[in-house]
C-alpha cells in the first residue's frame, strides 16, 4: 500500500468512525481515531462510558469493528488501545 493509499483509506475510516460516534456518545462514551497499520488494522481509543464499561470489547466488535469492515472490507480488525 502506498502513502497516498493508506492516506485515502484512513480518511474513509474516520469517515465511518464519524458516522458512528453519535450512538457512543448518546450512552456518554466516544471514540477516537488513533492510527492505522499497514496491514489494515485500525486501532482505536475508547473514551467516556465506553473506556471503562464492562461491554467494551462486545460493543468495539460487533458494533464498531462490524460497521467499519462493513463500510470497508479491506479493514482486517478494530482495536483497541
């Protein structure tokens, strides 16, 4: 993957992170963009509720992992920092 490549699908990523981030925080937690490997895996921070809740990892991989792999089959995993 080339820098203008894993540029432009970073872009896209954040794109569907923006489009999720209301659902987030209506239950006061967030997310936020950290970086993406070369090999296509996204990692994210989640903030607020969401850093401490006992359903993170539940609501990081089959809510915001599936959303975005959903968007863009490329993307191997979401991760969490």
């Amino acid at each position: 993957m080339t820098p203008e490549e894993k540029q432009a699908l970073e872009i896209k990523v954040k794109e569907v992170l923006e489009q999720i981030r209301p659902y987030l925080q209506s239950d006061g937690g967030d997310l936020k963009f950290v970086n993406m490997t070369d090999d296509k895996v996204v990692y994210v921070e989640l903030q607020g509720h969401c850093g401490t809740c006992p359903h993170a990892m539940m609501t990081l991989k089959q809510g915001v992992e599936q959303a975005v792999i959903e968007a863009l089959p490329e993307i191997k995993s979401v991760e969490r920092v």
